[in-house]
C-alpha cells in the first residue's frame, strides 16, 4: 500500500530526483515514519536509508536544493547530515552489523534494506517509505510494524536475546518507547531484557543518561522506572532508589514504601512542568531516607536530615553518571535539600518562616512549591484536601512577605565597605558577624529590610562587640 499523503513535502521529491540521477533506492525509514502512522504530527527529523552511500546521497540532494545546504560528513560511521529549512535530515547507506562481546560499536558491512531493517533496535522503528520514482510512497513492513502499533506492542525485529545483546542500549530505548507512548512489551521481548540486562555494563553513561531523560520527559515517567526496576536494569544505574524500596514492620510500626512514593510524586509532577530538572528532584527528594532510616520505641520510624543526606547524594549521583556538575545539578540540590521545609511550614505558616524560606529559595521558589504538592500522595481524601488548602496558605503568604520585605536573593543593605568605614576597620571577621546579625534581623522582622534601619542596627551590633564608631 502506498502512503504519499505522508512524504508530500518538496524534500522527499528532491530525494526521490537525486536517487534517481545516483542510479540507487533509497527509503525514508524509522521515526518519521512511525510518528505518521500514530499521528503525532510531523517530525522534524528524518532518517534516509539508501542502498549506496549515504554521504553521495546526501551531497546530491544538497546540490538540488536551493542555497545548497551544507553537508556534514561523519566518515567513521558513513553518515551524512543536512538541515533544510527546519527540517534535520540525516542519511546513512544500508548496511549489515555484526557485534563483538565488548563493544556496542559494530562492525559495518554494506547491505541491502532488508539487512538496514533487520538492524533496527524494534518493529515500529523498522517501518520504511519508498522515496523511488516507480513506488514512491509504498510502504515496507517486514516484521508487521503496523500491526504492533495498533496492538501497541514493543517488540523486537529479530530474536531480542541477540538484539539487546549486541546493543545493550536498545533495552533501555524499548522501555522508553514504552513509557512513551504507553504501549506494552511483549513478554518475550521483556524476558530478554532481564536476561541480558548485566549487559548493560558496556553501555556509556552518557547514553544511558538520554534515555532516562527522555523517559522523565515522558506524561507518566513512573512507567519506565517500574521497567527498569522490574528488569534488574535500575539496580545498575540508580542503586539509591532500588534502596528505597519495601517496607520494614517493627513493633507494629510501619514506614511507606519510599520507593513507590518517589515515582507517584514524579507522576504527580508531571502533571504540571516539563522541566526535566525538576522531575528530577521529584525523582530524587526522597533518596536520603535510606541510609537515614533509624527505629526507636518511642518515636517510631525516623529519617532525621534526610534531606541534608539526599543533596550530598544528588552531587555523587550526578557525577556517576557523568550528568551535568553545573547549576541544572545544584538546582536538583537545592530541590531536595529544601523539600520538607514548606511541609512542616503549612503547619505554622509564620512571617519569619516565610521570609527564611523565601531567602533560601530564591527565584526557585514556585518550583520548590511545586515539587511539595506533588509530594502528597496521600489517599485520604480529608487529608489531601487539608494538605492542599494549607499550601495555598504558604503560597499567599509568600507573596504577601515577598510583596512587603523584598527578601528574595536579597543582600544586606549595609556593605562590607560602610562597615569597615564606620569603624574605621581592616578586614577582619567582625565585618562578617555584623553581616551576618543584620540580615538574621530582616528574616526575623526585628527590623524592615532598609538601609536606614540596617545602618542603625549595624551601629548598634557593632557597639555590643566592643566597636568604636570612627
């Protein structure tokens, strides 16, 4: 059957000419063509499969297309890129892989596009577009793609045992299609995965981090952790949050599953940010509750500092990982080590509180907000309601205090220099004593936070240590 409706655009005919004038076939394959059939609108990233090379492929479309669009050539892998208009089109010429032990990298041989497509990492990424004159537009479906998408089932083309053994990735891609489009892996394929998972040792971090972002990225996340947990793949790259999981009994006393709590507030978190960062606090907030877990008679289970414990975790994980050691991490610290703080707050909303929370905070205060509202999980419908109406009462009260004092990122309205000036000082640590006692003054409310009255505090504060006004 033919599909032309799906690769009408004018690109696919300058393809379809430049193959020609090339003498080979080529063939629109994988996303694109998958993301048609599902009606997800139009992809702005194409695959090119041509039986020939790639690269000559691509620098004769570019001498078709106006302006001539530049090619870029990636020898090693016998690829070809080329952007035209906002369209990214990537060309590679079928081949044929065979795998060693230890490396993901194969070793390429040309082939045909049955060989292209028995590479393909699953069935609904090996469905191919004719792009030649005599059949432009047919569809090519060896492995009854279309079927599984309207089964929605994730399998793999061949025998998966051999598929994600020779690229271990490809288990982590199945269950991020999954969680994805929320269709389900065929049990055979989903075996596979838990057998070949020690396989993913060979595996760089880097990539694994893509496809757990992607999976966070995804409308209800908690699908592909529950894979990754259930195929032994998580254990290996999350050790924290498999130690999250089950409930221990003492005396009667039982904690919640930290584990399962972790993935229903990043599920709840979803709902309302696509920030990946932030869905990675979700995730994370809690992972300090396990090396902090103690038992007394008297109060029962207890997690004390978890919240300091699971920030200094959030710096050792994201290094492991090789995840970015920049501001998107110490956003993900902060996150976690602020994460009860609203909490006990909605209990006692008090102005110094407010303004402690807000200086803490910063201008990541509505996340941090966000994030404790995804945290109730609760199933009691009194106490979920209670919960949220109480944090509607934090969230006013920010803004009244915010509105009022200006405590936000803010500094002390008396410098180091007025300081220094005033009492005719060196540096020395008085000056920072001082600093210090004036804005605990502002958090407090003792005094507004003004210069005039920060001035006349720091007159004071320095008399009480022994100062000498100059």
């Amino acid at each position: 059957m033919k599909y032309t409706e799906a690769i009408s655009s004018e690109i696919f005919s300058v393809i379809s000419k430049a193959s020609k004038q090339l003498q080979m076939d080529s063939y629109v394959i994988g996303g694109f063509v998958r993301d048609f059939f599902l009606k997800r609108g139009t992809s702005k990233d194409i695959d090119v499969v041509s039986v020939g090379s790639g690269i000559e492929l691509a620098q004769q479309v570019s001498k078709l297309l106006p302006n001539k669009p530049k090619v870029q050539v990636f020898k090693t892998y016998g690829t070809a890129m080329l952007r035209y208009k906002d369209i990214e089109i990537e060309f590679v010429g079928a081949r044929k892989e065979s795998y060693s032990e230890d490396s993901r990298n194969p070793e390429v041989t040309e082939g045909t596009l049955q060989d292209d497509q028995n590479r393909r990492d699953l069935t609904i990424n090996a469905l191919a577009l004719s792009l030649n004159e005599d059949n432009f537009g047919e569809l090519l479906d060896p492995f009854n793609g279309i079927k599984d998408l309207e089964n929605k089932v994730i399998k793999t083309p061949l025998n998966p045992d051999i598929t994600y053994s020779d690229d271990p990735l490809r288990m982590m891609r199945a269950i991020r299609f999954t969680t994805q489009l929320n269709f389900k892996i065929d049990d055979e394929s989903l075996e596979a995965i838990s057998r070949n998972a020690y396989r993913l040792k060979i595996i760089t971090r880097e990539r694994i981090v893509v496809e757990l972002n992607k999976i966070l990225e995804a409308p209800k996340p908690s699908i592909g952790f529950l894979l990754l947990e259930r195929t032994r793949l998580l254990k290996q790259i999350l050790p924290e949050l498999i130690a999250l999981k089950g409930v221990e009994e003492v005396e009667g006393q039982k904690h919640k599953d930290n584990f399962y709590h972790s993935l229903e507030v990043v599920d709840n978190i979803s709902e309302y940010t696509n920030d990946v960062w932030l869905r990675w606090a979700a995730l994370l907030h809690d992972i300090g509750k396990a090396p902090t877990k103690k038992f007394s008679k008297k109060v029962g289970w207890t997690f004390h500092a978890h919240e300091f414990v699971g920030s200094k975790m959030v710096y050792k994980l994201f290094k492991r990982l090789k995840m970015p050691m920049n501001n998107k991490m110490k956003f993900v610290q902060k996150m976690v080590l602020l994460s009860s703080r609203p909490i006990v707050l909605a209990s006692e909303v008090t102005d110094s509180a407010v303004r402690r929370l807000v200086f803490d905070a910063g201008d990541d205060i509505n996340s941090l907000m966000t994030l404790c509202e995804a945290d109730i999980t609760t199933k009691n419908p009194k106490k979920f309601k209670r919960y949220h109406q109480n944090f509607n009462l934090v969230r006013t009260k920010i803004k009244e205090v915010e509105e009022r004092d200006k405590v936000r990122n803010f500094q002390p309205p008396v410098t180091g220099e007025e300081i220094m000036k005033a009492f005719n000082l060196k540096p020395c640590r008085e000056i920072g004593q001082i600093k210090e006692a004036i804005k605990e003054a502002i958090l407090e409310g003792e005094i507004p936070n003004e210069h005039k009255a920060s001035y006349n505090f720091m007159i004071e504060k320095g008399k009480s240590l022994g100062l000498k006004i100059d």
